[in-house]
C-alpha cells in the first residue's frame, strides 16, 4: 500500500512538472512571438514609409488600388458565404480554362490520328522499291 502510495505521489508530481514546463516554454514563445510581431510591424511601417517618401504619386495610387482589390476580394468572400453553391469567379475561370484544354486536347488528338492515318495510308500504297 506504501509503495502503491509513492507511485502515485510520483506520477502525480511528473505529470505536475511535465505541465510546468509547457507551460513555461509556451509562456516564454509567447513574449518572442509578440516581440517578432512587433518588429514586423515596425518594418513594414518603415517600408511603407521608405516607399511613400521614394514614389509619391505611383505608391499612392498603389495603395488605394490594393485597398480596392481587397475591398472587393472581402466582397467575393462574403457573397461565396452567403450563396456556397455559387462557385467563386476564380473557380469559374479555372473550369473554362480546363474546358479549353480539354478542347485543344481534343483536336490536338484528333490531328495526331489523322496524320498518323494519312502516314500509314503512304506507306501502305506505296510500292516496294526494288
């Protein structure tokens, strides 16, 4: 019963230190995560404003041209929320370009057979030379 005791009493503080630590190291990368945050942010402000003062006119229209595109990527977003079985504009671009493939594939065969056709057909009636 003793030892039943002290095996318990040792699981119980492993389990304990093992929590511990994650703990600790999960605490400790959560300070290094918010400060690597932090130096992104500072540098991409400093970009932003490297660029700003380099290219007025042409970052500015930049700028507002992204603002829009996101805008309107939000937009797409919400709509493919609301409506799911409405497939996405991207999506409906792929499916017409894999349609035009298919296509091309098609003919690209059909071509090939023809010629492969037409090659067997010479070499069928043509006569043996001597």
């Amino acid at each position: 019963m003793l030892e039943n005791n002290r095996l318990q009493a040792l699981v119980t503080n492993t389990v304990t230190m093992i929590k511990l630590r994650i703990l600790a190291f999960f605490t400790r990368h959560d300070g290094e995560i918010d400060r690597f945050k932090q130096q992104v942010t500072d540098g991409a402000t400093e970009i932003d404003r490297e660029l700003a003062e380099r290219y007025p006119e042409r970052y500015a229209a930049l700028k507002q041209r992204a603002g829009e595109t996101k805008s309107w990527y939000d937009q797409q977003i919400a709509e493919q929320k609301a409506n799911p079985d409405r497939p996405l504009p991207l999506a409906q671009n792929d499916l017409q370009l894999t349609k035009q493939a298919e296509k091309l594939g098609q003919t690209v065969a059909e071509t090939e057979r023809e010629v492969r056709a037409k090659i067997a057909a010479k070499f069928r009636s043509a006569p043996p030379k001597a």
